[in-house]
C-alpha cells in the first residue's frame, strides 16, 4: 500500500463531520490507562470501526474508541486504544492514527504507555517521562515513498521529546503524590515479554525502561513536527530484574491502581500546556 495525504485526509474529514470544534492536543491512552477518558468533559465518541482508512484495536484492554471533548477547558482527542506491530499491523499502517490527528489540526500529542522498568531504583507504579528511546527492532513508520505534505525525507529526533514539554510534565509532578522520573524508554516488539538476557542488554543500552508501544508514534508525531510529550506508566520490574516470572496480570493490576493519580496528573499536564 502507497499512501498519500488524500488517504489519511479521507478519515479526518469523516471525523470533522462528527464535532464542530478543532481539537488542540491528542492523547492517546495505553495498556489499561482508559479510565483517564472518564475524565473528558462534553465528549463525543467514535468509534475506531466507522471511521474508513483507520485501523482496529484487536487488545482486550484497549477500547478502540476516539473521544472529543475537554479536559481543565482545553479542547482534546484522546484515542482509548492504540495499535501495536505485534497484532499484526504493519510499521508503515502506525503512521495513521498520528497522521489523522495532525489532520484534524492538534498542535500537540500526549503519548501514554504501560512499561517495565529496567532501572532498579523504579518501583510498579511509578511514572517515567520519556526523554530518549532506543528502538533497533522492528522497521520505521516512516519506510516507505515518504509523504511531503507531512515532513521531509530525513528529519532530526534528537529532540523529539519536547523538552519543554518535559519540563512543564517535571512541574506539574510536584503537586502529584506520584513518583515521576525522567529516562529512556526501549522498544520491544513482544507480544512476548522479554527475556531476563534481554533486558540485561536494555540495561546496558541505557534504557530505564521498555514497552511494546509508543515509539511508532512518537516517530510519526516527529515527523510532521508536532510537540510530544510521551509518559510510562511502570506497571512492573521487567522480566529478570526481580527473581520471579513475569505475569501479564501484574500489569492491569498496577495501571488499575493508579488510574486515578495518574488520570489526576495528566489532567493538570493537560491544564498546563
Ligand atoms: N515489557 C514490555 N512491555 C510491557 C512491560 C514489560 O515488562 N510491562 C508493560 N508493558
């Protein structure tokens, strides 16, 4: 499939149809972090199966629905549900949700995960602000024909996590009884967990953190220049960090309980930009 901007343009015209105002930040929920979309005041739902050219969310915990509304007053997009490599899509299909908020014209993306953690002093439950990733698996969103209408062929990353953003998420920490750290998030493809060996190289490749998502995003949010904010929530100790198997269940369990701080400190996130 080559895809131009009419494709991607085909989508956010369904979606303009559907509100009658233009959304200023686009948050997308990860893993088990839906319960943030009860915060949208005014919302307007839709779902991901009516909107053509979109994809599917195929993951149980993810809603697959794109909300419209406001949260602290400021006009959002928050999908509940994101696509991953592992279920099967393409790295070139990841471009499209991010493609089609930039369409709607949202200035900027809130990019949300759960993760392992592969430091040690990080603790389940913690919140990591993504500053740098390391992603050596899996292709790149933008291979491909490149689309001009959204950036150019090669383009910088070495600042793609706004700092400014990232200051204005350290700030906004102060008043949260979580503890948020700032590191870097790896890339894995699952959908197995990792390896005890894999995450000792994550460690030894500086990350502080990995997940399965995320990074195809940030990229296509980088791409088209939009400001990006990206939060990992730690939902466990990545596989061999503690001398117990991981279980799945660890994660639902850890983003369940701190889904209220959590939606709290994203809401004044929100509030400040
Ligand atoms: N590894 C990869 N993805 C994850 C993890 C993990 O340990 N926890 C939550 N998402």
């Amino acid at each position: 499939m080559t895809y131009t901007c009419e494709f991607f343009q085909k989508s956010a015209d369904f979606l303009r149809a559907q509100v009658d105002f233009t959304p200023e930040t686009g948050i997308v929920l990860g893993s088990c972090l839906g319960p943030f979309a009860q915060a949208i005041e005014h919302p307007v739902v839709v779902d991901y199966a009516g909107i053509p050219n979109f994809l599917l969310s195929t993951v149980a915990s993810h809603a697959g629905k794109l909300i419209f509304g406001t949260v602290a007053g400021k006009r959002v997009v928050c999908m509940s549900g994101r696509f991953h490599s592992y279920e099967g899509y393409r790295f070139e299909e990841l471009v499209i949700p991010i493609r089609v908020l930039k369409l709607l014209g949202v200035k900027s993306v809130i990019l949300t995960n759960a993760a392992g953690a592969v430091n040690p002093d990080y603790r389940p439950g913690d919140v990591m602000i993504i500053a740098d990733h390391v992603k050596l698996n899996g292709e790149s969103p933008l291979r491909g024909p490149n689309v001009e209408d959204f950036g150019p062929r090669f383009f910088d990353v070495s600042q793609m996590y706004a700092p400014e953003l990232r200051r204005l998420a350290l700030d906004c920490a102060k008043n949260s009884p979580l503890r948020v750290h700032e590191g870097t998030y790896m890339f894995f493809p699952g959908p197995q967990f990792e390896t005890p060996a894999e995450i000792r190289a994550a460690r030894f490749l500086a990350a502080d953190a990995v997940g399965m998502s995320t990074v195809t995003e940030a990229l296509t949010a980088a791409h088209c220049g939009m400001p990006l904010l990206a939060l990992s929530v730690i939902t466990n100790m990545a596989a061999g960090v503690l001398d117990q198997p991981l279980r799945a269940e660890e994660v639902d369990v850890t983003a369940e309980k701190i889904a209220g701080p959590f939606s709290d400190y994203m809401k004044a996130i929100v509030a400040a930009i």
